[in-house]
C-alpha cells in the first residue's frame, strides 16, 4: 500500500502541509526541530496506535493553535482510502476520527487499515534493553494483525493494576484476600490469551528473524528468537490452539500459587506483564554475550521481520517509516535494510542528505519551521 496525499496543519510544529508522496521514496530533509519526526507521528497516529514517543493528547494540538487537524489518502490492492484525524482545544479528550466519511468512536478503531512499520533510533535498542520494550514490540505487532488484542492488552494492564492495589491493601490488612478471585479469573483469561498470541507471533518472527540474521552476519551466525513465559512451559504454550481451558486453568493456578510472595512483594510476579523475549546466537544468549554491533542486528532483523509478517498478513506491502534511523547505521548496515525494503513505500528523515541511495527516483521534501516544500526532486545526492 502506499500513501498518496498527506495534510497536516497544527499538528505539533507543523502548519499547511500538503504532500503528495512518491510511491516508493520519499525523502524529509531539515535541520534538528523543524517537524520530521513529528510529520512521522502525524502519518503512524492514522495507523491508530498511540504515539511511538508516547506524546500526551494535550500535547497534539501546537502551542498556538487551537485546532488539529491530520488528512491522508492512501491505496492498497483494492482501493483508495481516507483517515481525518482532528482534535480541537479546549477539549483534548474528544478525537474525531473519520474513516472514508465514517466517524470512528476512538483512533484505535483505525487498527488494520493503514499499516506501517516504524523504525526509530529507540528500536535499536530492541535488543538490548529493558523486557519492557520488547513487550511492546510484541503488543504492537500482534495488535496489527489481531483486531482485538489492543483492547485486551490495555484491560489486562487495567486489572493488574486493580490487582495490585489489593495486594497492598491486604497486606495492611485493609482487605481480604477471598476479594483476589474476581480479578484473578478475568486476569487468568486476558493473560493466556496475550501469552498464547505472542508466542504464536514469535514463532513466526524466528522464521523470518533466522533468515534475515544469517544473511546479515555473513553467514556466519544463527539466530533463534523464543518467547519466554512466566507463567508457562513453551511445551505447553506450543501444544495449545486456544487460550480457553487448560492454559486459563494454569494461569489461574499459578496466579493462586504465588499469593502469598505476591502479597508480600506488593505486586503480582508472574503474568504476561513480566514474559520477555529471547535470542539465542549460535545458542548462546544473547543477553549475556552478544556485542553492541549483534544487538543491533538483532533489532533491525526484529524490525525487518516485523515488516514480513504484517506483509503475509495483509497481502500488501506496508508503508516503512525510518525516523532518524539510517544515519545511526553503519554503511553496510544501511545498504542491507534499504535493500530488504525494496518495492515498499518508505519514509526516511535526515538531516542532511548523505544517504546512500543512488539514482533512484522518489520525492525530496524540505522541512523548516513546522512547514514542507518540495525539494528539488533529486534524491540523490
Ligand atoms: N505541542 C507543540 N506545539 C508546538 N511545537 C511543538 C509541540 N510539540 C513539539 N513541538 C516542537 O516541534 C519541534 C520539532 O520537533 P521534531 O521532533 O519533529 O523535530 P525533528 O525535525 O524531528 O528534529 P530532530 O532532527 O532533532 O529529530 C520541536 O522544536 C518541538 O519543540
Ligand atoms: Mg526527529
């Protein structure tokens, strides 16, 4: 699929922005502050996900505006499509978000129309960093091909948190224990479901992520990506086609099994909300022995893969936003995402034009003071 028009106007910095992107390039050049990245989050808030840098609502609407307003047109094998995104001050809460002329009740009803894939610099530490982020990732990624797994995932941090405000308050003795059931049972329910999903998605993602990886290390290494329960065996989670039934009843148990050192600690241990990811290279863990240049690797073949699978998924390919990230890579890493890329529509941000790609057409786009004007066409440089 691809984006054909983009309108913004008090989106953050920007301010009467029309862009008719290219089909497959489309360079955004400017110095640091000028509106890239947030002409980036205007385009992935029509995806309907939250912000990839976590923007407050309050925050949408520019300093001296009173209105936002975000419009694109964008076509996939069949046909071509329309996403108004508006927000309006003072009231933040209420978004109006249309879909072909339809009002939407919430920008989360966007899921599944638009997909892109997002890579900023933050994704490179995919890898290394904290199982947070690679929860995340895995959310994410799973949200955009399951309908109902966004709403899930957000009810399931909901009565966790419920969850552990009980706890406390049992361990003060302002509450009883017997009150845990009613929130374990719906906990129980929502968290096999989130593990038994993700872990079908990681399996997916080794298939791609293992190719990708051999390829990237000369050859030389292996990948494999695991998903890693709390709650579960792998044995269990891979002999299981529905998350009702045995693997509720086990996430029950084990929930039932751990109260006493929940109450003790003030938060509930074991769940979906402290599962992780793991990679293996050569069947070492990663964790401990990988070098700073495999992390990386790791995280832009997560990415890359992240792509594939949506791209099985929906029989199209999905629009490529690169926020910052090419000029972070070194050469060679470069030349292989642009190359694992080729025939999608891709988005790139720099500051200067120094990026390797040859003579190729696509469209230049200059950002200055929230504003795009077209740049003189040649992408290269
Ligand atoms: N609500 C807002 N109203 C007005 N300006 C805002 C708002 N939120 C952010 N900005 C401004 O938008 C500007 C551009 O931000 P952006 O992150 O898009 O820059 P960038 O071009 O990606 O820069 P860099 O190259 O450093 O990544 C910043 O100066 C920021 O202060
Ligand atoms: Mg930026």
């Amino acid at each position: 699929m691809f984006i054909g028009k983009i309108s913004v106007n008090g989106f953050k910095n920007l301010k009467d922005v029309e862009m008719e992107p290219h089909e497959r390039l489309n360079i955004l050049c400017g110095r640091n502050a000028q509106g890239k990245t947030n002409l980036i989050e205007a385009v992935w808030l029509c995806t309907g996900a939250r912000s990839f840098r976590s923007t407050k609502d309050r925050r949408f609407i520019g300093d001296d505006e009173q209105v936002m307003d975000i419009g694109l047109s964008f076509k996939n094998n069949f046909r071509q499509q329309d996403i108004r995104f508006s927000m309006a001050k003072p009231n933040i809460r209420e978004k109006n978000v249309f879909l072909n002329g339809v009002k939407l009740k919430t920008p989360s009803k966007l899921f599944g129309n638009l997909n892109c894939v997002i890579f900023t610099p933050e994704d490179l530490e995919l890898s290394k960093g904290s199982p947070d982020n690679r929860r995340q990732f895995l959310d994410l990624s799973v949200s955009q091909i399951k309908n109902n797994y966004a709403h899930v995932a957000a009810k399931y941090e909901n009565v966790l948190e419920q969850r552990n405000v009980l706890l406390k308050n049992i361990a003060f003795g302002r509450a009883d224990r017997e009150q845990l059931e009613v929130w374990d049972v719906q906990l129980a329910h929502m968290g096999a479901y989130i593990s038994l999903l993700r872990y079908n998605y990681t399996k997916k993602l080794n298939v791609f992520a293992k190719k990708l990886y051999y390829e990237i290390s000369d050859r030389q290494e292996e990948l494999d990506i695991a998903y890693s329960s709390t709650v579960y065996p792998n044995e269990l989670l891979q002999k299981s086609t529905d998350y009702t039934g045995g693997l509720t009843e086990h996430y029950l148990r084990t929930l039932k099994n751990n109260i006493e050192d929940d109450i003790r600690a003030g938060f509930t241990q074991r769940g979906a909300h402290r599962d992780d990811m793991t990679a293996k290279i050569n069947g070492k863990n990663a964790r401990e022995d990988a070098s700073q240049g495999q992390h990386r690797s790791i995280a832009l073949i997560l990415k890359l893969s992240q792509a594939y699978i949506l791209e099985e998924e929906i029989d199209d390919f999905p629009v490529i936003l690169l926020d910052d990230v090419l000029s972070e890579l070194d050469p060679s890493r470069q030349r292989f995402v642009i190359s694992k890329i080729h025939g999608m529509q891709v988005f790139i941000t720099c500051c200067d034009l120094n990026i390797p790609f040859g003579k190729k057409d696509g469209r230049l786009f200059m950002i200055e003071g929230g504003r795009v004007t077209a740049g003189d066409g040649e992408t290269n440089r």
